[in-house]
C-alpha cells in the first residue's frame, strides 16, 4: 500500500460526518425538555469546532425552535393573523 500524500489532503485527520443533531417530537407536542435535549446536544458539538478564533462566539451553530403563538399576543402591539398562518425570521447581515 503506498502511503505518499499528494496535495494538502491526508485521510488520517478526516473525520467524516463527525456528527449534527436533530430532535423533535414525532407528533409535534412543544415542551421544555426539547429545548433542554437540544442545547445539550449543542455543548456535545463543541469539539467540532463550532467557534471563532477567539473561542466564543460561533459560526452560526444553534438550535431552531417554535415560538408560542401566546407569546407574540402578549408582546405585539399589532394585530397578529391566526395561529399558524403566519411566520418569524431573524435575519443576521454578514460581518
């Protein structure tokens, strides 16, 4: 077997498909231990390297989550469509 490497690549640091996660309730219930199941599965991560030079803040890794429709009723001061007819995006410019 010839061992010489060709190129910057060398198949002994690959690690492929090193791992991302997901979690959900199958029949769509919102509860807290998702949330709680999800930001543990994001510290899990950490040894991918999901962070800046400096250590802290990070590439983008982070959890997608529904926010209560009774939530925006509280804080709108809008009228809001009903539940389920509308939708929330937060945008970040690039740096």
């Amino acid at each position: 077997m010839n061992n010489q490497h060709y190129g910057l690549y060398r198949p002994e640091f690959e690690h492929d498909a090193c791992g991302i996660g997901f979690y959900a309730d199958i029949k769509g219930r919102a509860s807290h231990k998702i949330i709680t199941t999800a930001l543990e599965m994001l510290r899990r991560l950490d040894h991918r390297a999901g962070k800046n030079a400096d250590g802290t803040t990070s590439d983008g890794a982070g959890i997608s989550m529904q926010i209560p429709h009774a939530f925006f009723e509280a804080v709108c001061s809008f009228t809001l469509p009903k539940k389920g007819e509308y939708a929330v995006g937060m945008l970040f410019p690039a740096a």
